[in-house]
C-alpha cells in the first residue's frame, strides 16, 4: 500500500507542480499577492496533492481489483442481459462518484442560478456513460468493430447539435469531457480488462450465440 502511495505521489506531482509554479510566478510577478495569501495558496496546493495521491492509490488497490473481478465474473454466469446491465450499473454508478462531474454540476447549478440543478444533471451523465459502457461490453461480447460504435456515437451528436441552444451544447461537450475523470476511467477499463480476459478463450460464433 505505501508503495502505491509513493508512486501515486510521485505522478501527481510531475502533473500538478508545472501548474502550481506558473500560478506561483503569476502571483508573485503580475498579482503582487501577499505573503499570507501566497503562503495559503501553497498549503492548499499541498493538500490538493496528498488528497489526489491517496484518491489514485485507493483507486489502485481498492477499486481496480473488484472492477476487474466482476467483469471477469459477468460473462462467466452466462447471461448476455446479466453482463449488459452489470455493465450500465458499473458505468452508472462510476460516474455518479466521480468527482469531475460533481465539481462541473456544482459550478453549472450555481452559474445557471439554479437552471439546471446540480443532482439531475449526474443521474443525466450517469445514465448516458453506463449506457454506452453496457454497449461497449456488448461489442467486445458480439466482436463488432469498435468503428462501428464511434460513428453512431459521433453521428447521433452531429445530428442533434443543430437542434440544442448553444448554452447548452456547451454544458454537454464539458460533461463528456469531465466523465473521463481518476474514478470512472481505471474503474470502467478494469471492467472490460476483465470481461474481454473471459472472453478471450471463446470463439466469436459462441460468444454471439449469448
């Protein structure tokens, strides 16, 4: 575990200490902030980077292992409905707990002064990632070309963009983008990591007949 914690530290920091040196020199240079609320930036910072390190390591050791243990146990039961709705409820609830989408509701339901409030909008992001997780599960099942799924994923947005209001086509670009946050990400590739490993031993014909 303190192994997973050290590397877990090692990488947020090559991630967040370029950000936090050009906030630095910003602040110092061009802002003129005081020792104190320089001195309370870098305390949060620091916070910041031990609270993601220990989010990532959880993660590793705790979330990682059990989505790829139910989707290696999902195709064993032999139930093409079982995989499919493990998968939406895997992709579903991933997302619900991602942090990305909590933080891009909050900041839209206050922006909007309460427009459009913070909790339907992840049950909305939640649904649509658990959807197209059951689909993508589906694919890897039947062996259909992943081609096929980006080109109604991308045509269905293509279709439906001339007919939603620019505020909120906006909103909808950031909450695809945000989904890919530390949770759903390693979670949802630990479930087709363990779905495809099941499925690997069996032919396309078998694995169709589900």
């Amino acid at each position: 575990m303190m192994q997973d914690i050290r590397e877990a530290v090692s990488e947020v920091l090559q991630a967040v200490i370029p950000i936090i040196l050009v906030i630095v020199i910003l602040e110092v240079g061009v802002l003129r902030v005081s020792p104190s609320d320089l001195l309370q930036f870098l305390l949060g910072s620091g916070m910041v980077i031990f609270g993601i390190a220990l989010f990532l390591a959880g993660v590793k050791a705790g979330l990682l292992p059990v989505g790829e243990a139910i989707g290696s146990e999902l195709p064993a039961r032999g139930s093409l409905a079982l995989v499919v709705l493990g998968a939406f409820l895997f992709g579903f609830l991933a997302t619900v707990a991602e942090p990305d989408v909590r933080v891009l509701a909050g900041i839209v339901d206050t922006v909007s002064a309460g427009g459009v409030p913070q909790e339907p909008r992840v049950i909305v992001i939640g649904v649509g990632v658990g959807f197209f997780v059951a689909a993508a599960v589906l694919r890897i099942v039947l062996g259909v070309p992943i081609a096929y799924l980006f080109a109604a994923g991308y045509g269905t947005v293509l279709l439906l963009a001339p007919l939603t209001p620019p505020d909120f086509m906006a909103i909808a670009f950031d909450a695809g983008g945000v989904t890919t946050g530390p949770l759903t990400v390693p979670v949802i590739l630990a479930l087709g990591v363990g779905v495809s490993a099941v499925l690997a031993g069996r032919s396309a014909p078998s694995s169709a007949s589900w």
